[in-house]
C-alpha cells in the first residue's frame, strides 16, 4: 500500500452529515466482550492507516429514476444498527467518517451526490484505509468508483478488477443514470481513458435481466456466473469464478447489491429475489475475497429498511460488513 500521512495529520474527508456515536448491548469491559459499537469512533486525527473507515450514501435519487420502490436512502442507518451489536472475535477499530446525502430536486442532485462519494472515498483510500460504504441504492457504485479511479494505487498503475454480487448487470443505457446505469457508466469512462474496463457478476438472474443487457453484457467482455449456477453443491465453481477475477487486477472493488440473495433472506430490497444465491455462498465469496488481500473498498446497495422483515435485510448485509472486516483482520 502506498505512504500514507502521519498518524496526528488530519483526515480531511469532507461529508454532508457527521456521525454519531454507536450504541449496542454492553456485556461490560473486556476484549473478550467487545462489540461493535465498542470499536468504532468518530475521531479522524485518532484514524491510523489500517483502520476500516465507513462512510454512507443517504440516496434513492436513483431508484426512483430506476422505477424501483423507494426507501434505500435509510440504509445506512439500519446497516450500522445491525452491524452495532455484533460480537468481534479479536480487537480492532473503525472510522464512521458519516454520510453523503442526497436530497432536492434538482437535474443534477444524485450526480453531485455521487462526486461528493468519490471525494470521500478517494481520499479515505489515499490515506491508507480500507472502504466500506453504506448505501443507499445501487448508484452508490458509481460514486465509489469515480473516487476509486482517482487514488494513488490505480493513478500508479494498478491494475483494476470490479466484482459485482447481484441479480442484475445494472448496465442499462438509459438517459439519466440511475441505480440500474453505474456500470456502463463506469464501461464508457474506461474506455474514454483507454483503460480496460475488467467487470464481473456472480449471481445474475436471467428473468431480471433482458436480452439486450446480455448483449451489453457480452460487448463489454463481462464476465458473469448465472445464479443457477450459485447453489451450495456448486462451491467449486463458485470458487474458481472468484479466484479467476482475483488473478485479474491488483485491486478490488466490490459491490454487493442485496438482491443478490434470495427474498426470505433479503426482503428489504427494491427488487427482491425469487430465487437468489444463498446467504452461505455469499458470505464465502466475500470472506475469499478480503482474504485476498485486495480489497480495496466495497459497497453494499439496495437496502430498504421499509420492507424489511425483521431486519432481516440488514442483519445480512451487517454480517458480510461483519466477515469481510474480521477476514481482512
């Protein structure tokens, strides 16, 4: 990982709603009765290179545009009340850096949004920590990517390689961006930096995804594996899709759209899942991918707080936050 500034330096990252301390059960003092809550802080002169730092996407601008049901602009609140209360096996701290929020009516809100994101994230990255950004819907993704595009490990060369969990290929062409556009919009500023565009889907749907977005899909040389092809007896495959994209690039970004997972899992979605990748297999894939030691940043979109079931939703999303950190660790 590239230099990052001293310890004392201030972390200049700049959001439109500060964070607020996080709460959870307290079983009392100790590391072996440390939670969450207990690890994160708010401090970023006190944020050392290493740390996981967070930051949130308050948005549904572009669900709304997408048509899908709205609410994904709560998100980030319910992510870290589930991840709160979450026991960690061994000790670590976390920078909540607090949330991006995007509101009004304007033309251009979510697209101002999204370069705010880029900002954050961009300069988190710089500064030596891994990423977790809260959604918000799945136009999240493209503000982590402009901010990702802008960091030091790829301005130097490396090589980037984007894994996208999800039902959807979310490469509409359509005449706004929306959460079904982030990465076609992201094909076209690759190829106007004549640079490689390296994008891969695991858990695609073929009922939610025309045949026009799989020939998208095939021009843009997108890697993908069927949901069909996801299930618990077919782990090996699974598996050599993912080490077959790790061996791809020197850095990782990885988007998890919630909707990924079957509906009984993930009900607090704009679109949920009538059949899905089961929880076991995600959770496996983003265990190996943060293991790697590549991973770079990764967002987690489309959770509506609004339909979900017993926070059934969020208590998924928290957990794969939850496995990534602790496999990172």
């Amino acid at each position: 990982m590239s230099a990052v500034p001293a310890r004392h330096e201030v972390l200049d990252v700049r959001t439109d709603v500060p964070a607020v301390p996080w709460t959870g059960r307290d079983d009392g003092p100790g590391v072996e009765n440390l939670r969450w809550h207990q690890a994160v802080h708010l401090d970023p002169e006190q944020a050392a290179p290493g740390e996981v730092a967070f930051v949130g996407f308050r948005s549904d601008e572009g669900v709304r545009r997408n048509k899908g049901r709205r609410g994904a602009a709560h998100g980030p609140g319910a992510l870290r009340r589930a991840l709160a209360s979450m026991a960690l096996p061994q000790p670590l701290r976390a920078l909540d850096a607090g949330d991006v929020e995007v509101t009004g009516d304007g033309e251009d809100v979510l697209e101002a949004g999204q370069r705010r994101l880029g900002s954050a994230v961009a300069a988190l990255v710089d500064r030596g920590h891994p990423v977790m950004v809260l959604g918000g819907g799945h136009e999240v993704a493209y503000g982590t990517y402009s901010g990702l595009r802008r960091t030091r490990a790829l301005r130097e060369g490396g090589r980037l390689g984007v894994l996208n969990l999800d039902a959807h290929f979310d490469l509409r062409d359509d005449v706004r961006p929306s959460s079904g556009t982030p990465f076609l919009q992201m094909a076209r500023s690759e190829q106007r930096h004549s640079r490689e565009f390296n994008y891969w889907v695991l858990g695609v749907s073929q009922p939610s995804n025309t045949e026009r977005l799989f020939r998208t899909a095939d021009a843009l040389g997108v890697r993908h594996l069927p949901d069909t092809e996801c299930g618990l007896l077919d782990l090996a495959r699974v598996e050599t899709f993912v080490d077959e994209f790790l061996a791809s690039c020197d850095v990782v970004y990885l988007s998890i759209d919630l909707d990924v997972l079957p509906a009984a899992v993930a009900p607090g979605v704009s679109a949920p899942a009538a059949y899905g990748v089961p929880m076991e297999v995600i959770e496996r894939v983003c265990h190996r991918v943060a293991a790697s030691g590549k991973l770079v940043v990764c967002d987690v979109a489309e959770l509506n707080p609004e339909f979900d079931v017993d926070r059934r939703t969020a208590r998924a999303g928290a957990r794969l936050i939850h496995r990534m950190v602790t496999a990172r660790a």
